[in-house]
C-alpha cells in the first residue's frame, strides 16, 4: 500500500503504540481488500460498548480487559475536522428496573461515555445518526459501524462508508483516514442486481420486506431497485435495514432516489443485466409469512423502533395508543436516541406513551440487551430477525398498527 510520509510515521511508533496499532490495523485490512492507499475521512459513526450480557461467561479480568481498550482509545483526541458519533449500546445509561440492565456494567458504561465526550466524540448512542444530527454530504467519506446505517449512508445520503467493525471506526476516528476499495470508489458503486418492483408498499414494514427479500439475493453485492415508488424516509429505513440483515450489503440503488442513479442505465453504469429478480405482491405476503414463526397467539412483548424511531414514528406510536391500554403482562417498548426522545418528552408523545403503559427505551434496544421473551411482536425485519437467535423469542412481524392491537390485546389478532 503506497503510504505517505506522515502515514508511515505513525505506523512505525511516532505517535505512540497505541496509534500505531491503529494504523496497523487500517493498513493490514486495506492490504487484504486490495487498497492502494488511505484516503481522509471526514465523517465516522464508532461503537464504544460496554460488553453488559453479551459477555455472558466471561471473566472479570477480560471483561475489564475490553473496557479498558475503549477507555485507551478515548485517551487521544478525535481527528481534526473529523464529526465522530457513537452507536448503540448493549445496555442503556437510564435507571432502568431489568435484571438485564448491569449495574456495574452501567458503571463502567458511563465511565467510558464521559472520557469519550472529551475525546471528541459525540455520544448520541444510536443506531441512526442520521436522526440525530450526523448528515454527511453526497460524496462525502465516512467510517460508520451499524450496518443499516451504512447502507442508508450510501444509498440514501450519497455518502461514502465500507462496512466497519470496531477496531477499524476507532482508529480511523483518530487518524482521519481509511483504506480505500469498495464503495468508496466509483467502480465499487455498480449495482449487480436487479430487482423489478410491481408490489404495493404501504408502510416502512412492506420496505423491510421488501429489503428481506432483496439482501438474501444479493449478499455482497448492490440490489437496484425499479419501479418502486419514492420511499419516505422511515420506509428507506427499514429498506436499509432489512438489506444489512438478511444479506452483506453496504449500498443500493433506488431508481429516482438514490443520487447517483437517476436512471437504471446509471444505477449499472450502462450494463443492465437482462436478467431480474420480481418483487409481488405474492412476494410481499410470503416474505412477511417467513418471520411469522410462533406457536401460539399469547404475546409477551411489542418492540417498535429497530432501527431507532423517528421522532414523525413516535408521533404516530402515540396517536394510536393514546386513550388504550396495553395489556398486562407486555412489555411495550419503543426504541429511540436520546435527542429524538427530548422532542418526545417536550411535545408530549412520551407521556402518552407511558400512560398507556409503553416505555421509551434509549441508547439501545432490548435484542442488543438481551432482555428475556417468549413472543415477539416487532414492525421491523431486522428486529424480527435477529430476536430469534439473540433472545430465544418466537417472532411475528407485522405493519405498526397490528402491532399495537396486539399490544393492547395481550395476543395477535393478525393483520387487520
């Protein structure tokens, strides 16, 4: 890889170890991907965890291990020039009465929140920064985790983001550079599927399947999607989403949306493969029936907001609970960031929300707490998906206002 002057500096220890490992690790992955170089990065979205129940097992001595790699990494200051937010947690910062919120981990959590905000790193712990005031420009090269977000980044925004893990987000939050190969160049943007649309799609939800649908076909490579109609923003959400869950993707295209495909000739840089994959009404109804796995009717929990809600869904969320009650024994859950659940709180959604017996839930969602279920009823696909081996759950999806029957219910009543 050719590295410049200052790059090969850091690598061989001007900066200290510790940026020199990150710059190891920025070099060896861009070797491995067939990068030439590292180019700046201006943008990054970076996962500072707790590891809470997801270390199940683990010792003491490897728990405080990896919690002190996240308090060494929020010892140096951020790049400069360079907006770095952060990613959901496995736990939320909130006095929150579940077994599964740790208190030591919650201890060792805010430890490492306040070192970060004085890194330079903005803490809005979610899973959609682009809701909480993190917007690159089209064009614009980011380091995002959470892999929803870096497909809507891509093919939402126009933004330039390769899917990262955590050791390459930090360091490139501290170096301002990454390995440049995939998306990141325009070759790396061609699309390689393509999927006609002739399906009616009425909610956010019909989006994730849709996305369901298309990732299981697509796996590494970049679904373009035509004959769609234009998304709204929460229906792209969930597009992206799906897309991240069942399949590997970083980006796809829109005809009409996405920025740089206006056309289906642009979406493939001019080699439009003769060959598609149909999206149906059909196709809508059995890609629903595969994350419909469950025994019986009797429900025990309602999780709304994967990805983290809007601030116009939550809007909605209360319209339809407001004056109802949800049943004993569920637990209704509304996912979201901390800003957006301040203009809940001040417009007045959230004590809708709780009067009917819902909670807002921030900095994490309760698949990522592991917080116990026997039956779920979620309005997202990637909710639904990873609930199952994540939690143990059984899993109904469906559009957010048989969701919230269900809730008031105790139990599904289907989809009307």
């Amino acid at each position: 890889m050719q590295l410049t002057a200052e790059q090969r500096a850091v690598l061989e220890g001007a900066r200290g170890p510790y940026l020199a490992q990150c710059m190891r690790w920025l070099v060896e992955w861009g070797q491995v991907m067939g990068a030439r170089r590292l180019i700046p990065v201006t943008n990054t979205h970076v996962l500072l965890p707790a590891p809470n129940l997801m270390a199940r097992g683990a010792s003491e001595r490897t728990i405080e291990t990896y919690v002190g790699g996240l308090k060494q990494a929020c010892s140096y200051r951020t790049a400069p020039g360079c907006l770095c937010t952060v990613h959901t947690l496995f736990l939320t910062m909130d006095e929150l009465d579940v077994p599964e919120n740790t208190p030591g981990e919650v201890r060792r959590q805010r430890e490492v929140a306040e070192l970060a905000a004085k890194a330079g790193f903005i803490n809005t712990y979610t899973c959609t920064p682009y809701l909480a005031g993190n917007v690159p420009l089209q064009g614009e090269i980011c380091a995002w985790t959470e892999s929803s977000a870096v497909v809507y980044a891509n093919s939402i925004l126009g933004a330039r983001t390769t899917r990262h893990g955590n050791e390459s987000a930090i360091a490139a939050s501290l170096l301002g550079v990454v390995p440049e190969f995939g998306v990141l160049l325009d070759e790396g943007r061609k699309g390689t599927l393509r999927v006609e649309v002739s399906a009616h799609l009425d909610s956010p939800t019909d989006w994730g399947a849709l996305g369901y649908f298309a990732g299981k076909l697509a796996g590494l490579g970049i679904p373009v999607f035509h004959g769609a109609p234009r998304p709204t923003q929460d229906d792209a959400r969930q597009l992206c989403a799906a897309l991240a869950t069942s399949g590997g993707v970083s980006m796809c295209h829109i005809v009409g949306v996405t920025p740089e495909a206006p056309t289906l000739e642009a979406a493939f840089r001019g080699d439009v493969p003769a060959e598609s994959a149909t999206f149906t009404d059909e196709t809508l109804r059995q890609t629903y029936a595969a994350l419909r796995n469950h025994t019986g009717e009797e429900i025990d929990s309602v999780i709304l907001g994967c990805p983290h809600a809007s601030l116009g869904e939550i809007a909605a969320y209360a319209a339809l609970l407001e004056g109802r009650r949800v049943a004993p024994g569920v637990r209704l859950w509304v996912n979201t960031a901390r800003g957006i659940k301040a203009y809940a709180d001040q417009i007045g959604y959230t004590r809708i929300i709780e009067e009917a017996g819902g909670r807002i839930l921030c900095d994490t969602c309760p698949t990522n707490m592991r917080m116990a279920a026997r039956r779920i009823v979620t309005n997202g696909f990637k909710q639904a998906h990873y609930a199952r081996g994540m939690v143990g759950a059984e899993v109904i999806v469906a559009e957010t206002a048989a969701c919230v029957r269900a809730a008031v219910a105790g139990r599904w009543l289907g989809d009307e």
